[in-house]
C-alpha cells in the first residue's frame, strides 16, 4: 500500500491556506476516497461536496493538480507525482475548503423558457425522428457539474456574470431550441440577456466536459449561426422581404406566460 501526499485548500471566503495530509492508497482509489478518508481519520472538518460517487450527479466538482475535474472520476494512480493538489473551483464564491456557492448558475437556468410546444401538440405522445432525438439527447447528458462555466475566461477571468450566462446554459438553451416540438423563440434572449456573442468559442469548455458533449461545435455554434440569420444576416432579410423564404414562425419569447416555472432538466 501507497502512501501520497493530498494537498488540500482549507479556508472559507476571508483566506485560507494549502494543508498536507498523508493518506493510505488502495487500488482503483479515486481522489474523493482520498478526501472522505481524511474526513474519517484525521480531520472531519474538511468540507466538500459529493452525492454520486458514480459521476453522475455533478456536485463534486474540484481542480486537481489545477485541471478541473470531478474527484470521483479521477483515480490518484492518474495524477502525477506523490502530491496531489485539491483546490475548490474557482469561478463561484467560496463557502468553505472546497465547497464553492453554483446558486448563480441555477438562478440563470430559472430565466430561460422550459419546453413549448404548439398548442395543437401540447400534452399529446411526441413523435420524432431518431436523429431529432440523438441531437437533444447530448445535451440531456448534462449533470451540472459547472466545469464548464468554471473554465469559461468570460466568467472566471472577466467576471461577467452579469452578460453571459456561460456554455451549461448554452447547452440548455439548445437542448431546447433543436428540440423538434418546442415552439418558442430564444434567439432575442440569446443575443440580448444570455449573451451568446461574449463566447469567442476558445473550447475550454469542451476540454472539461466530463459527459463529453461537444458544447461549441454542436450547441453553442449553432445557436450563434441562428441568432445572426435572425438578426444580422442581410440575405435573409432581403430573401425574406421578396417572399424567397419565410420568416420563422416560432413565437418570440414574451408570448410565454409569465407564470411559466417549469423548468427542464
Ligand atoms: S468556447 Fe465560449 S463558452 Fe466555452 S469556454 Fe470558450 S468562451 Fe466560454
Ligand atoms: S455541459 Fe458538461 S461540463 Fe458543463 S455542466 Fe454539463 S456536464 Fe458539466
Ligand atoms: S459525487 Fe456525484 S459526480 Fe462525483
């Protein structure tokens, strides 16, 4: 049996410092087996987030060796060296060692319009294409993890969280906007509150996806191709203006009812 170093941040939101602990490895051990065995052993103060232990659930976001990642996803085997960093994430508030506040991503999440379809379809079986249906479905994949808004440099190095809702979001949003059945128009609050255009498609935020879904090329790409049709492009206006093609027929967002709280997940 292995002994390695875990070098753990532990502090709140007015400092705090880098601790070593030394724990014992076993085979397959990830790097939340290492942080629950020191909970367990030598300090029951360290606070971190987790529920799955499975990488399903999204809450145990970290940055390990300063690449952010799930730690019940990531073997210690994996990491190089004897010395493991844990460090929280780094784009939201700190709580405490390594639990960070993600509230703000779900206040985002609350403004965007759940799935609406037409009347005529409400309420009745969906039938769709299986290609409508693999296309929506990665981005159903999602686990909220926030890796990608932890990496996005329009949230973490410009802080702007009050122009950008940040690629989950964008993940969303599609997830929504190709959906065959909705029929609602984003594309105002795309360009306007959620601010698609602040993304210069740098792909972080691919790189650390841990559901592996392509959030640039197949979400936030075509999101911004439809935005500019819509608002920027002077072809399909002109085309538009000479009855060569229609304009779009879903409603525009403020025909949603205000009192819509349904939110998809
Ligand atoms: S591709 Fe866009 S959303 Fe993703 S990290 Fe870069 S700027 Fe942020
Ligand atoms: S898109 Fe990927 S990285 Fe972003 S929150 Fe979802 S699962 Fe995590
Ligand atoms: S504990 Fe659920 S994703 Fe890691």
């Amino acid at each position: 049996m292995e002994t390695i170093t875990l070098r753990l941040f532990r502090g709140d939101a007015t400092g705090g410092k880098m601790v070593d602990y030394q724990v014992k490895t076993f085979p397959n051990m990830v790097v939340l087996d290492a942080v629950h065995q020191i909970q367990a052993e030598q300090d029951s103060s360290v606070a971190c987030r987790w529920n799955c232990k499975a990488a399903k659930c999204g809450s145990c976001s970290a940055e390990i060796d300063g690449k952010p990642a799930l730690m019940c996803k990531t073997q210690v085997h994996e990491c190089a060296g004897s010395t493991i960093t844990v460090t929280p994430i780094r784009t939201f508030p700190l709580i405490k060692d390594l639990v960070t506040d993600v509230s703000w991503n779900y206040r985002m999440a609350a403004k965007i319009p759940p799935l609406t379809p037409r009347a005529d379809v409400a309420g009745k079986p969906f039938n769709m294409q299986q290609i409508d249906v693999d296309r929506v479905q990665e981005f159903r994949k999602c686990i909220e993890c926030f890796l990608c808004q932890n990496v996005c440099h329009v949230l973490r190095e410009h802080e702007r969280t009050d122009a950008f809702f940040g690629p989950r979001q964008m993940v969303r949003i599609a997830s929504l906007e190709m959906h065959p059945m909705d029929n609602l128009n984003r594309r105002e609050q795309l360009r306007g509150e959620a601010g698609v255009g602040f993304c210069n498609i740098t792909k972080c935020c691919t790189e650390v996806c841990p559901e592996s879904i392509h959030i640039t090329d197949n979400a936030i790409i075509p999101l911004k191709e439809r935005v500019v049709d819509d608002y920027f492009d002077p072809v399909r206006k002109g085309l538009v203006a000479i009855g060569l093609i229609k304009k779009r027929k879903k409603a525009p967002l403020d025909s949603v009812p205000n009192d819509v709280t349904k939110i998809m997940r």
